[in-house]
C-alpha cells in the first residue's frame, strides 16, 4: 500500500517522515481532525483503487471487496482489543448509537446515566427513551467518579464520550468501567473523538459497546464506521434495522430461516459501503502500523503547544489539559471578541480551526509540525 516502512526511523518525529501522507499539508494548516479529518493517502490510494477497478471490471473482483470487510473488522478489532466477530460495519457513530438505544427492550422503570455536555447523536437518542418511561439521570463530565458510582446503583446502561467534543475532556473510561462492571450496568462509548489518537482496550474497560465514524481521527472517509458489541450482549441488543444480511443464512437467497448472524454482522441491513470499507481498511491499517503509542504523545504536545500558546496571548481554556484527561481538542477563547470572526480571519491564512458554542476548537493530529503550530499561534489577533 506504500506505507509498509513508515516507522523505520524511530528518532525521527513522526511529521517528519510522514509528512507525505499527508498532502493536505501542501496546501493547509489543519487544526480540525475533531470535525473531518483530511483523508490520509493511504486511504485516499485504497479508494481510488477501488473505484478505477469498479470503473473498468464492475465486480469482477467482488472477493475483493469481502475482503476489505473483514480488514476493516480485523483493523478495528486489534485497535480496540475485541474479536473481529464482534465489529459491525455501520455508516456512522449515530446508526451506532441508535442500533443500541433502539434494539434493547427497554421497561417503564428503568435508567439510564448519560451527561448533559455530550453532542446530540449521543444525547439524542437517550432522552428520546423517555418517552417509553425510561429516566435518563443527566450528569456532569465534570463530576467525580463517588457521583457516577452513585448514579449507577440500579442503572440499565451508562453512555458516555471518550472525549467531548468541545472541552475535549478524555473520560476515565477504566474506572467508569469497572464501576458499571461492579453494579452490572450496560456501559456504552461514543468513541469517535479518541479513536485513532489515544488508546482504548475494551476488554479493560469492561465495554459493552461502542461507536465511532471513520473521518475525525481514524483520518478515514465518511459515511463509514465501526460499531463494537461485545460477544455476551449481542442477544441483548436486536436489530433496528431489517435486510437480507442481518440473517446468518444472507448467502442462500432462497433462505427463509430468520435466524441472526451468530456475530455484531447481525446489525448490518444490506449493502455496504464498499468503497468507504476500502478507505476505512487501509486508514485503520495505516495507524496500526504508524502505531497508537507513538501517535498519542505526538498529539498531546501538539494540543499542549496549543494550550499555552493561546492562553500567553490572552486566550481563555475551556478545559485546562492533563495527561490523564487531556485529548487533541483545545477550545478557547477571548472575552469580547467574537469567535467566528477569528476562525474567519484565520481561514483567511490557510489554517483551519471550527467554531463551537462561542469557542474556538482546535484539534490536530500527529503529523502536524511544531512550526505549523506556531505559525497559527502567531496568526491569533
């Protein structure tokens, strides 16, 4: 795929020897990996690869496309530390989230933990139970773990975000874990804004499901994720959606035997995002082999830069950075001037950051220089 030996020079700064896979770089600074990530090329290359042979062969080559599906599986389950059979491919974290908070039979009575600073696709869904008697007890990101422990005792489920998508807040998700572990609480994760960047092991997190989409930073494309169930709960959760790939006999077309896929496959409701699928494949594949240890540091000097930088020149922090809580996201901010006026004026130098509730949210990813930090620090009014 052309990126076999891009971890050969260990001394080196991963920008520095990676910065060809990248050619967004050529042309930007992008801080945005937290809204959608510019594609990295190999996952670019997969995607033209596949189109040129649709393009001139059709599905002459379908086993191909089988294949790239179970790489996705295969990439996705050793970045997570799952089993394949436990990966569905899904079009984003929302169909994800939805598949959960839809497909469990929920009882008037029952709770569930969510917090109050999540985006919608993992607010949304929750609140929507309410209406079938389920309560939704709303807590703070911020709040210590005695708070979740408490709030837990006789939940159904917890969902929470590994980071949050404006403060950039990274959850204990060990801790959160073991507590739904020890009150036998369903514990669902919105992973989309940490995985690719920081490490994440399921099975330490005692993690009954999770969600991400493909284009933050897994620098994949869109309409292209990964939903994890983990293998004990797939009877837990029933399908939402209904097609002929969710049954596990979807290869015999004269089948009418209703019986689920024994794996998470059971969530998919016909074709999928093959093209998608061959651009998620070798993204995943690409961080794999540059290697989540290396890249999670990368990224926490890059938001580290970020931080000080912006509060010398009299910037406010939303969420002041850690180690253990920090994430590629930095939100700021100026009191009396107005945000979107400095994205704006920043846009204008070819450096790309969002807007976000009043605040300027920065998130860049491991090839990124130092330099190009400081240039957009610089470019601050």
């Amino acid at each position: 795929m052309g990126f076999e030996n891009v971890v050969e020079e260990e001394s080196l700064p991963l920008w520095e020897h990676l910065r060809d896979q990248f050619p967004v770089t050529r042309n930007l600074v992008y801080l945005n990996h937290a809204s959608i990530a510019p594609l990295s090329k190999p996952a670019a290359d997969a995607m033209i690869s596949f189109s040129r042979d649709a393009l001139f062969h059709g599905s002459l080559h379908y086993p191909k496309w089988l294949e790239a599906y179970e790489r996705v599986r295969r990439g996705a389950a050793r970045m997570l530390h799952a089993e394949a059979s436990e990966i569905a491919l899904i079009k984003n974290t929302s169909e994800g989230i939805s598949t959960v908070a839809t497909g469990i039979a929920w009882k008037p009575g029952d709770r569930i933990v969510a917090f109050s600073e999540e985006f919608p696709a993992n607010f949304l869904p929750w609140k929507r139970l309410e209406a079938k008697g389920v309560t939704v007890e709303w807590l703070s990101v911020a709040d210590p773990l005695e708070r979740v422990e408490q709030a837990a005792r006789g939940a159904r489920l917890l969902a929470i975000s590994y980071v949050q998508y404006i403060s950039g807040f990274r959850a204990d998700l060990k801790s959160i874990g073991e507590i739904c572990r020890r009150h036998d609480v369903f514990f669902f994760v919105d992973a989309i804004q940490g995985l690719g960047a920081f490490a994440l092991d399921v099975r330490a997190a005692h993690i009954d499901a999770l969600a991400a989409d493909g284009h933050k930073w897994l620098l994949g494309p869109e309409g292209c994720g990964i939903l994890y169930v983990r293998k004990e709960r797939l009877d837990e959760i029933d399908p939402v959606e209904f097609g002929w790939t969710n049954v596990a006999a979807y290869n015999d077309y004269t089948a009418s035997d209703m019986s689920l896929r024994p794996d998470a496959g059971r969530y998919e409701c016909g074709t999928l995002n093959t093209v998608g699928c061959f651009g998620l494949a070798a993204a995943i594949e690409f961080l794999l082999e540059v290697g989540i240890h290396r890249i999670a540091p990368a990224i926490h000097a890059l938001a580290g830069q970020i931080e000080k930088g912006v509060q010398a020149k009299g910037y406010q922090v939303m969420h002041p950075r850690t180690l253990e809580t920090g994430s590629g996201i930095v939100s700021f901010r100026k009191p009396g001037v107005d945000s979107q006026t400095i994205v704006d004026h920043l846009a204008k130098q070819r450096i790309i950051v969002a807007q976000r509730h009043g605040w300027i949210r920065s998130s860049p990813h491991f090839y990124l220089s130092p330099k190009e930090i400081g240039r957009a620090l610089e470019a601050l009014p």
